[in-house]
C-alpha cells in the first residue's frame, strides 16, 4: 500500500501551492483565490491539481454548485496553515534578533470597533513603521468564522465566544448608552426606569450582534421582554433612524464622539446605563502570536485608553 512521507512531500510540494490551497478554501473558489494572490485562475487551477496529485488524492468536490474541501483536503489544509504561520513566526523571530519590529499584523474586527481601531492602529504604526496591517472589519458571525479559521493574528469583538478554545485579553472599557435624538421627551429625565423603554420605539442591531446579546441579557434578567421597532443591520443606519426621530437604541459610546459633538443626539438617563462591557483582543489558544501581533497586544492593553481618551 502506498504511504506518503515527508522526503515525497518535501520534493514533490511547494509552498506556493500550500498558500494557494489556503486561498482556495478561505474565498471558496478559484476565482477569488486568484484575485487575492494576483495569479490567474488557470495557475491556481494547475497548481491545486498538482498538490492533489503529490497527495494521491482530491482536495475539493464540487457538491450543491460549490467548492468543498474532501477529508484529505481538510488534513491538508491544516497542515498548510500550521507550516505558513510556522514561517511567519520565523519571519518575526529573526527580525527580532536584529531588534527590528516588522512584518505584516492582520486584524479582524466586528463593526462597532471601526470607530476607534484605526486610531489605535496610527498611533501604533508611527511607533512601528515597519509592520503592515492589514484591517478587515465585518459582522459578529464573520468574525467567528475567521477565529475558527485561524485566518487573523489577533480579532477584535466585545463579548468573547465561550464554545471556542481562545485567549482574550480586555484592554479597553465598552459602555453602552441609550441614545435618542435631541429633543426626545424623556432627554431631560433622570433615572428613566428601564421597563419605561418598552412604551419606546426600540431600533436595535441584528440578533447575534454584540450589542443586541447584551440587551437580550440584560432585559432578561429584568424579566422584560424586548420587542423591537425595526432591526437594522449596521450602526450608521441606527444612527441616522435615530437623527431623524425613529426611536431610540443603545449603542457604544465610541461610536457617538461626532454626533453628540455637533448634538445631532443624546444620551438617555437610564437606570443600570451605562452598561459597562469590555472590548477584548482574542485569538485561538493554539496559535503563538508573532512579535508584531504580540507588541500590538501589549500596546493596546497598556496605552489603547490612554490614547482614545486624550
């Protein structure tokens, strides 16, 4: 029976092909593959075909018009990801020994925190010009999917997920505010009880959101039910509902800094408000953190407050 060793592998497969099998499993399908390494889609073809062969086996199927990786594919391609990242520890561990900081930081974050990472990113990278981030932002949902994927060096998200194997590190105090336009006619009460909000027309996130987890638990917990007005699916479009009227929400207080400025809103009185959460760095257990990664954790956890409240 023909077995597969390590002197086979090491002749017959490249690491380009390991980067392209990667591709084509993250973006599902070779045509975007193709984009985001700048080949064309016959290459990438050519060279999965190649690796399949090298292996003795399929690495995707077709199933229901899309592309799924086989059980060989699977084994694969978690090899491939171990070896990649091995290369870019390497990468960051000789770079350290010239006392250098550099290489490239993917980070990944849910959408409430776009209001505030790309000013902890600037800061950062005037320290350290040398590394290259790389900032994808997207929903709750999508974040988790790249967690499991082990896609980011480090994700950025408000409540961190219980059912996967991750270390989290709080850097940065999250305090939920119940918002309303100016003028609202409870905008000059204090200590608005909280079963007063349910006679209010409620604009609340997507089920899922962060945010939304974090009022479904705590109306929960006052034995409230909480039936939304309308449910939209991005902060700027809570916002501007709001601006003109619709009803109230809550919402970060970091992603309010504009509006309440120029008072194109305000923040409600509301009793057990602000909700204080936590913004958190997360990352898989597993994964070793490169020094770029690493220095931007220490950066955020010890100076990330500092600087946003300056």
């Amino acid at each position: 029976m023909f077995r597969l060793n390590a002197d086979t592998l090491a002749r017959t497969t490249t690491l380009r092909q390991l980067q392209i099998l990667v591709a084509v499993a993250r973006y599902g399908g070779y045509t975007r593959a193709a984009e985001a390494l700048h080949l064309t889609q016959p290459t990438i073809s050519m060279q999965v075909k190649k690796l399949s062969d090298n292996i003795g086996l399929p690495l995707f199927e077709h199933r229901d018009k899309k592309l799924h990786l086989t059980n060989a594919g699977t084994k694969v391609l978690a090899a491939s990801q171990d070896i990649l990242q091995r290369l870019e520890l390497l990468g960051g561990e000789i770079s350290s020994l010239t006392g250098e900081i550099k290489g490239e930081l993917h980070i990944a974050v849910v959408t409430t925190a776009k209001y505030f990472m790309p000013h902890l990113l600037g800061v950062f990278i005037q320290r350290y010009p040398e590394i290259q981030p790389r900032l994808f932002v997207t929903n709750r949902e999508q974040i988790l999917q790249r967690l499991k994927e082990n896609q980011d060096d480090l994700l950025i998200m408000g409540k961190v997920p219980d059912e996967l194997d991750v270390t989290a590190t709080a850097f940065l105090d999250n305090d939920l505010v119940v918002i309303a336009p100016p003028g609202h006619r409870l905008a000059k009460r204090r200590a608005i009880p909280l079963k007063q909000l349910l006679t209010e027309r409620f604009l609340l996130r997507e089920p899922g959101s962060g945010t939304r987890l974090a009022m479904d638990k705590l109306f929960s917990e006052n034995d409230l039910n909480l039936t939304p007005y309308m449910e939209l699916g991005s902060i700027e479009a809570i916002k501007q509902a709001v601006m003109a009227g619709l009803g109230i929400s809550v919402m970060s207080r970091y992603n309010l800094r504009l509006e309440l400025e120029g008072n194109r809103m305000c923040i409600l009185d509301v009793k057990g408000f602000p909700l204080r959460r936590h913004w958190f760095a997360v990352h898989s257990t597993s994964r070793k953190l490169s020094l770029a990664a690493q220095t931007f954790l220490d950066f955020i956890r010890d100076e990330g407050s500092a600087i946003l409240h300056d």
